[in-house]
C-alpha cells in the first residue's frame, strides 16, 4: 500500500508524463511491496515559497505500512528521481515518510490488519 504524494510548484504541463510509473516501480522495488498496491498523486502548481524563495521546490509523503528497513536509501533515491524528472535541486525538497500500522490503512473495503 505504499502510497507517494507529491506537492510542487511546478506547473502541471511541466511534470514529466510517464513519471508517475517511473516513481511507482521505484517505490515498489524500495519497499518491496507489489507495485499493484503503489499509488502515486502529483499536485502540481501548488502555491507556496520554500526558503522565502518561489524557486521549484517538491514537498513528499511517502507512507507505507510497517515503514521502512532503510530510510536514508529511499529518501536519496527519491530524491534522485526528482532532481533527473523535475529538475528540483534536492536542496529544494522535503520527504516525509510515515508507517502507519496495517489496521490503520484500508483498500477495497477491508484494512490490511
């Protein structure tokens, strides 16, 4: 149930279209959960400054059940995604990663407790 959220203020026609996927096998190799659970939601144009600047910047949430065994390696290879598709300067991007219990997060009706 790995589950990617993405906010920037970079212009919806400037996301690259295929980098949804990209991100998804990527989480799904990270985690290594099914990439058939993987969701990816990109909020482009967002309004907001980071660092008092309006430059692009990337704020992340990345939440999968149980957490993560390395952290440090998803966030850099995250934000290595960011920085080739988006051209983001990694300086630039907040990532927060969340492990919520598996009776707190449901699919198709049911919790996967």
């Amino acid at each position: 149930m790995p589950v990617l959220q993405i906010s920037t203020n970079i212009s919806t026609e400037s996301v690259p279209p295929k980098f949804a996927k990209i991100a998804s096998a990527n989480i799904a190799t990270l985690t290594g959960k099914p990439e058939s659970y993987v969701m990816v939601l990109i909020n482009a144009g967002s309004v907001g400054c980071f660092g008092g600047s309006n430059d692009p910047f990337i704020y992340a949430e990345l939440q999968s059940i149980g957490g993560f065994t390395d952290p440090n390696k998803v966030t850099g290879e995250m934000t290595k995604l960011f920085t080739e598709h988006f051209g983001v300067l990694g300086s630039r991007v907040y990532m927060k990663l969340t492990g919520p219990d598996a009776d707190k997060f449901a699919h198709n009706g049911k919790t996967f407790a």
